[in-house]
C-alpha cells in the first residue's frame, strides 16, 4: 500500500521534496510507501520526476499508475543505479514543479469552468482531461454560440479578485447524505472511497475531488479559449489552454 502524501491538504499539493521508503521492486518500476507524485487517473495526467538513492545518480520518473492499492513509479535510470535500489531502502523523491503547478492550476480551472459553465446554462460536465498546458471539458449537451463569453469574463474576475481554495476530508455516509446541491459534473463517485475528499472553490463550487489544485483562484493566471467543437449525440466540447508559466508559488 502506498501514502497518497499529496491528498491530505492544500498545502501538500506544493510539497516538491520528500523521502520515502522502497516497498517493492516491479520491472522496470519502483513503489514506496508513501508519495507525492500524482499517479494518471480522474482525467490528470500523472507527475514526472526523479528519485535519487544516497551517493547514486538519481532515475527518471516517467510514469507513475496506480496498481491497486500501490502507487508504481516507472523510472529510467543507469542500470548500476537501478541495481543497487533495494528493498527498504529510502530514497529522495523531487518532483517536476513546473508539470505540477500547470495540472494544479489546470485542474482548478477546469472546476471552477465545469462550475459557471452550469450556473449559467445549466449544462454539465461528463468528463475533463487535463495534460500538458491544456484542458478539455466534455458537456452533456449543446451550448449557445455566445455561451462562453460569460464563463470567460467569470474566469478573468476568479483571477483578479482571488477566491480560496480548500479541501476536506468527508464520511462517505455523510456525503451521500448531504451532497452538494447542483453538482456541476457527471462522473460517479467510485464504490470504495471512504472517506470523500471535497474541493471548495469559496462560493462557486463543491465537488469531491482526488486531483491537485492551486490554493487560490489568483494562481490559475491567463487562460485561452477555444471555439466549442459540437460532438456526437448532441454533446459539447470546450478547451482552454493556460497563457504564460502563471504567478509564482513558494512550496509549502
């Protein structure tokens, strides 16, 4: 079993470094028991990275999957490196900082779009993918040609006049008991999680939620829009890219 190190709060998002412990050896891979490299999955794409054994050179990180409950971390490295890793060894994690903060700001984007997106017409968000410098929502329904304009001008002012970003920790019981009203987005809450991780953008949207996020609106910077694509059964496409390496952020 592996720690998602990254999930517990906000400020474990800006985490760049960090030791942890080997736990098992797959081909070609590494798993530990705890990590704050975010593995593929919920439409963001995964961290890149290095781990470094004390007096080696440190291995690539170039795919990290969960397996189960393991997180693996496939890696790349001089053969001798990867020969002398073993077992309960421990390593020293450093994440691809610029990678992370473009998903974070990517993801919280895309949460808050997904958001004014509904208020203003209604329509939900069944999927998003976010990778590289890039972000695509897929809507259940069709939109207006001037749809857009509104969630864009939402976007700009969520930039120019911050709002706080949180999460929390929920019993599922709880959270099927009480969930939020108006849920922005489609995808279902997989059957084992328990408890629900809830992101909270301050007045605008709640959503249970495994991925990164910046702390603050004011960290997303200046987004690119692209021209909604019309998809089969009446479905909506919309993209945005972000526009510059955004505000600069101190790790936590």
């Amino acid at each position: 079993m592996t720690e998602l190190a990254y999930l517990a709060t906000m400020d474990a998002a800006y985490v760049r470094t960090f030791r942890s412990r080997v736990t098992a050896l797959p081909p070609g891979a590494i798993v530990l028991d705890r990590t704050f490299f975010y593995p593929t999955g919920g439409g963001q794409a995964c961290d890149r990275g290095t781990l470094e054994l004390a007096g080696s050179r440190p291995v690539e990180v170039l795919e990290v999957v969960k397996s189960g409950s393991a997180v693996v971390h496939r890696v790349r490295g001089d053969p001798a490196t990867l020969r002398s890793i073993a077992i309960g060894a421990e390593l020293d994690g450093a994440v691809d900082w610029e990678r992370r903060h473009r998903h974070m700001r990517l993801h919280t984007a895309q949460h808050y779009a997904s958001a004014r997106i509904f208020a203003h017409t209604g329509v939900r968000t069944r999927r998003a993918n976010l990778a590289g410098s890039g972000a695509t929502l897929d809507l259940e329904g069709p939109l207006a040609p001037d749809a857009l304009a509104p969630v864009e001008n939402d976007l700009r002012a969520a930039v120019e006049r911050p709002q706080e970003v949180r999460v929390r920790m929920v019993p599922r019981a709880e959270w099927e008991a009480h969930p939020a009203a108006g849920r922005s987005g489609l995808v279902p809450l997989p059957p084992h999680v328990d408890p629900v991780r809830v992101v909270e953008i301050d007045a605008s949207d709640v959503c249970p939620c495994g991925g990164t996020h910046v702390r603050s609106t004011g960290e997303i910077g200046e987004l690119r829009w692209s021209s909604p694509v019309t998809l089969g059964g009446g479905a909506t496409r919309v993209a945005f890219s972000l526009v510059g390496p955004g505000p600069s952020t101190p790790p936590a």
